[in-house]
C-alpha cells in the first residue's frame, strides 16, 4: 500500500519511522534491551500538581489537573555507559497517565539548536557520528560545530 503524502510518518524524502530507525540502529547499535538514542537513564515514578498559571496558555488536561506521571531523565547517547560528566544532550521525558483522559507524553532536550532542518539530516548526523568515534575524528568535529551553534 503506498504511503499517502499527508502521512506525517514518512517525510517528504520518504523515509517511513521504521526506516529511521533501522538507520539509527545501523549507526550506533544498541544492546537487544536499549533504546536506540538516549538509552542511559533514570525514570521515577510522580504525582503532578498543577500550579494554575499555565492556564492562561493552555486547556491541556494533563497541564491543568492533577494526575500521576512517570518521569525519566536521560544522556542523549545511544550508549548504555555513556559518561554522564561528559557534554552532551540531556532529554527529559514526562508520560502523564489520567485514566479518564488518556496518557500525554511531554519531552524536551537540552540542545539550544537541533541540529537539522529535517529528519533525514538528524539521521545523517547519527550515521556520522556514530562512524566516527576516534579522537579528533568526525565526532569531535561535529560536537565542536554543535558547540559552537551553541555558542559555547
């Protein structure tokens, strides 16, 4: 069945979500239990409370009433021992789970910039980067360049 061009699943140069992964994996491959990206982290269970100043922004049930949440902060690396210390992205995941409105995922990262104007040059990035891990290879180049997006 051909994908639609309204599918927001494939982007415009048709790469379907599967095929986003399976290049990811490809890239940096992880252990059969890991996430592909970000698999170093911690999740804890939450109670949210709502403080009611973000009303004024948004009728999100999940941002307005209390609910119960899980929250998992993470190293954006697809290692499992990456080094915490070291610079990198950090990601931030909150699934808030409401029984009678459903389950609302919120994520955010610490990258200042993203890196790419589309999904296929995040995926490009990921293949380099993970073809590249010696010193003062293509790695390295490309966090000097994120750095200096940064503006660090």
């Amino acid at each position: 069945m051909a994908q639609s061009s309204q599918d927001s699943s494939v982007t415009k140069d048709g790469m379907t979500a599967a095929q986003a992964v399976d290049r990811i994996e490809a890239a940096a491959p992880p252990r059969p239990h890991d996430r592909r990206l970000h698999a170093r982290g911690a999740v804890y269970d939450a109670h949210f409370v709502p403080s009611g100043q973000v009303s004024r922004w948004t009728t999100a049930a999940c941002l307005t009433a209390e609910s119960e949440a899980v929250v998992r902060f993470s190293n954006g690396s697809g290692r499992y021992d990456a080094d915490d210390r070291a610079r990198g992205v950090r990601g931030m995941a909150v699934k808030f789970l409401d029984a009678d409105k459903g389950v609302m995922d919120l994520v955010a990262a610490t990258f200042r910039v993203f890196p790419s104007h589309n999904p296929e040059g995040f995926i490009d990035l990921v293949e380099a980067l993970g073809k590249a891990g010696t010193e003062g290879g293509l790695a390295d180049r490309a966090k000097g360049k994120l750095a200096a997006a940064e503006g660090r």
